[in-house]
C-alpha cells in the first residue's frame, strides 16, 4: 500500500480570501486535480525552455558539439566519460540534423523525465498536492531550465538519477523483486551516462548497511538481483575500461588540480559549496515564497514515514557530502561543475521536513515566486546568449556555424577534389563541422591516437584531413591565429592556408572570429565515403 504523510495541521487562523475569483478558482483546480495540473506545468515547461534557447541562439552551446563529434562513431567508450550521451546526440543528428530546436526539445525531455521520476518518487511520498507543489520548486533548479539547453554527461543524470530514488524506495518498502531489477539496470546507466554515478551508489549503499529498515533487505535476493542486473549491462563498458587501461581516469587527475595548504584547501571546498548551492537558488527562493506564513502540518510520527525522510536527506545530501570527502582527502580542487547534477532531489526533502500548509494563499505565493524566477531566468539566456554577458569572449551560441561549415567544405574540395574525410582539432569547431556538413567527416580531435583509437593513422595520411583551430573570439579587432604547435609537430608537411574571418554583427557590437586552418593533401585519389569505411 502507497504510504502518505500525516493530513494532521496545526492551528492556525482562517486562509485570507484571494482577491480575484478567477484566481481563487484556478488555485482551486489545482489542488482538486494535482496530477492534471502536474501535465500542464510540464507542457509549459517543456514550451517555454524549447522556444527560449531557440529564439536566442544561432548555435549549439560547446557540450552538444563535442557530443555530436564523438557520438558519430557510437563507440564502448571514450577517453573523457563515458558514451551514452554522445550516442544519443549521434542518433539525433542522423534524425534531425542541423535543426538547432531538436537538440534544444532533446534536453527538455530529458528535463520532463527527470520531473516525471520526481512525482512518481513524490506520490509515494507525499500527498498528490505537495508532490505536484515539489515538482513546481524542482523549476527552480537551474539544471532544468538554463542549462537545460545544452544537453550532456550531467544533464543525463537527473532523470537517471530520480528513476533509482523511486525505484529504490519501492524496493526497500515492498521488496518486489522487479523494482530490484530497475534499480540495477538504471544505476548501470547512470554509470554509462557520468561516472559522478558512484557519489549516488556510495551513500545508498551505506544507507543500506546502516538503517535499520534497509538493512533487511540483504536478506532478501532484491540487492543480489540488482547487482546481477547491474553487472550484465555494465559488463561491455568495463571490458573496454580495461582494454583502454581506464583512460578516464586520466581525465579526472587533469581536470582536478592539487590544492596547496590547509586554508587553500579548504577555501576551495566552501566555494564548492557556494557554487553548488546556486544551483538550487531558485527552488529556496520559491520556497521561501511557498512558506512565507510559517505556516505547517505537524511532523508525522510514524517510523515509516521517519525513514523516508531519513531516506530523501541521504539522496539530496549523500553526493555532496561525499565529494567534499574526496576533495578534502585527496588534497584537489573539484571543477564547480561536478555538482550540476546532485539536486534533483531537493524539493522533496524541503516538503518532507518542513511541511508547509499548501492552502490557496501558500500556492498563490508560490505562483508569483514561480513567475518572477523563471522571468529572470528567461533574461539571464538572453544576456548570456544575445548580449554575450558573462560570455568571455567566446560568443559560441551566435557563432554562424553553418557559414563557417560551408566555408570548410568548399575549401577542401577545392583544394583536393574529393569529399571531406578527416577533421582534426578543436572539438567545438569539428563539431560545427559535423553539424552542418553533408560529407559525414570522421573526428580527429587532437594529434594523439590515444583520444580517438578508432582512428587509423595510415587511413589518415592516405586520405588526407583538414586541420583547423582558432583562439578566442575578438571584439572589433582580427585576432591572431598562429598553428598550435601540436599540430606542427604531427602534420609538419600540411599546408597552411590564409586564416578564415568571420565577421557578425551583434547587439554588443562586432564580433569577429578567426579560425586558422592547414590541409594534410590525400596521397590517393578517390576513396570510399565515410558511411562505407564505417560498414566495414
């Protein structure tokens, strides 16, 4: 039987009437139907964060790019993380193509799925008014909105991530053999998505050891299942891990730098805090909002409902306080954005210990916080995107992609005859590349056959390849562009071309990019076409 949370209220004074009797019956529709009201807030959501990032951008952010550079050749794995996100950019671009609103919906659904994990997990929780008022704060979280545009590693993790709170909850509660089973298979996808997946598995895992109630279920076949399920799925990626002597691990020590001195040290662990809690600035926000009266229902007495919140708090606070853990010990300081995906449980745990009294005034509160966040989220994408605030002068969402493709394209046939093989360099321009070219071109991302092992060095002299980079984005000025010296070392016989430059004109004022580029000529004549060499 579905458990709910205690109906009991503590004494307060009479709700003050709603001014407007149009409002007042609007709030009444939505706490007489709750689960109509939760497919409505989504259809908006899901609108509003499509349209937004496709009115105000010419380009896709960096993320995709890189996500569409890879996810070409659906690998086991890759050298940075690992492959389910880039297989699911692959497969969009062979549906959708360049059409920018396709990558934009993509991560709006994955936004929706992670909401849907979240109601469900809600509804065994709470009442369906407070699930419904938890996913609304849930907007609040910049993951599903702001970010949400720019689909990758992290952003796959939410819906994941609320699948095994939901799916795990069910387990320990009724112990069915079939949640179990999920929880396995979705924590084996959570680790195909981001390997962040093991700040998750840890502290439920010690939940498991140390409440009572979960400790039960080890003696049960439930856990052993799971990692039954668990294990067969992850079983290709990790014998690819160890044919490739688990290159991302070299990932991680190079985006995570030594920290010297105990006040360094831990001036970096309180930034993270900071920066991780901005996140989910605008769900305290709308909380605050929410519970504005002090108004709240008695805290529930049961052991159950005890032990799901004890359970909610070990989802919402478990991976932070773990990563801090690993931050202190091994002495490093942790890229902010390894935090992205740590609070889609948050809302939950806020309604859960605080159980504010959800009458008309309270969700008429939390409309008008709802509103004023989004709104200032909607003029935060058009600063960052249209007026480059924050941008650094890189300007990559108003960078004519297409333009830049074609000039690409038409460069090399000139040069060459044939159609366009190989790209090698910066992934955020191959990726423009790749995008919006016809030819299919194969991703070299850098000189070094460790990042891309499923490149043949000699299939690359023989056929030829195009290598491009660039330095930051200039303002009215021509930036330089001088070859990495990389790419001399590796290709000390390419040709060097006359720079490529860009030139828009933005309501910030000229912005003018300068891509370099040099030709690797093919010593054959014409080959097979990239779809061919990739069917052998």
């Amino acid at each position: 039987m579905t458990l709910r949370m205690s109906e009991i209220a503590a004494p307060r004074e009479a709700p003050r009437p709603i001014a407007s009797a149009s409002i007042a019956r609007f709030l009444g529709a939505i706490q007489q139907n709750p689960r109509q009201s939760f497919y409505l807030f989504c259809a908006i959501h899901l609108v509003l964060w499509t349209v937004v990032p496709t009115i105000f951008c010419r380009d896709l952010p960096i993320d995709p790019l890189e996500g569409l550079a890879y996810g070409q050749e659906f690998q086991l794995g890759y050298w940075k993380h690992p492959p389910l996100p880039w297989w699911i950019l692959g497969a969009v671009h062979r549906i959708a193509g360049p059409h920018l609103w396709a990558y934009f919906l993509l991560g709006q659904a994955t936004a929706i799925a992670c909401v849907w994990m979240i109601w469900r997990l809600g509804r065994e929780l709470l009442t369906p008014l407070e699930a419904f008022v938890a996913v609304v704060l849930l907007d609040g979280y910049l993951e599903l909105n702001f970010n949400s545009k720019e689909f990758n590693h992290g952003l796959i993790e939410l819906p994941l991530f609320g699948a095994i709170g939901w799916f795990l909850y069910r387990a320990f509660m009724h112990g069915r053999r079939r949640d179990w089973i999920l929880v396995g298979l979705f924590f084996a996808l959570a680790f195909y998505g981001k390997y962040s997946a093991v700040l998750l598995l840890v502290p439920l895992l010690l939940f498991a050891a140390l409440e009572p109630r979960a400790r039960r279920c080890w003696q049960t076949p439930g856990p052993y299942l799971a990692m039954l399920a668990f294990a067969v799925l992850m079983a290709p990626h990790l014998l690819w891990l160890t044919a490739n002597e688990f290159r991302p691990i070299w990932f991680f020590e190079h985006a995570s730098e030594p920290v010297p001195g105990v006040i360094g040290l831990l001036g970096a662990v309180a930034l993270f805090i900071v920066r991780s809690l901005t996140l989910i600035a605008g769900t305290f926000a709308m909380f605050i909002a929410l519970a504005g009266s002090g108004d709240r229902r008695l805290m529930p007495t049961d052991p159950a409902e005890r032990f799901s919140r004890r359970y909610i708090a070990t989802l919402t606070l478990g991976p932070l306080c773990l990563i801090l853990v690993a931050n202190l010990v091994s002495g490093r300081s942790f890229p902010m954005h390894w935090s992205n995906e740590f609070w889609c449980f948050t809302s939950l745990c806020l309604m859960l210990f605080w159980r504010p009294v959800l009458d008309q005034a309270a969700l008429l509160r939390l409309g008008i916080g709802w509103a004023t966040v989004t709104a200032v989220l909607i003029g935060a994408a058009a600063a960052t995107d249209v007026f480059w605030v924050g941008q650094s002068g890189f300007g990559r969402t108003q960078f004519p992609g297409a333009q830049f493709a074609a000039a690409v394209a038409d460069i090399w046939r000139r040069e060459t005859g044939q159609p366009l093989g190989y790209l090698a360099g910066d992934y955020w321009l191959v990726g423009n590349v790749i995008m919006y070219s016809h030819d299919r071109p194969i991703f070299y991302i850098r000189p070094t056959e460790s990042f891309t092992p499923w490149i043949d060095e000699a299939d690359v002299v023989s056929r030829g390849a195009m290598l491009l980079w660039s330095s930051k984005v200039g303002e009215n000025k021509i930036p330089e562009a001088p070859m990495p010296d990389a790419f001399r070392a590796k290709f000390p016989t390419a040709k060097i071309g006359d720079p490529l430059t860009i030139r828009e004109h933005t309501r910030s004022g000229e912005r003018i990019w300068r891509i370099g580029w040099a030709l690797l000529l093919p010593k054959n004549g014409a080959e097979p076409s990239n779809d061919d060499r990739r069917r052998r």
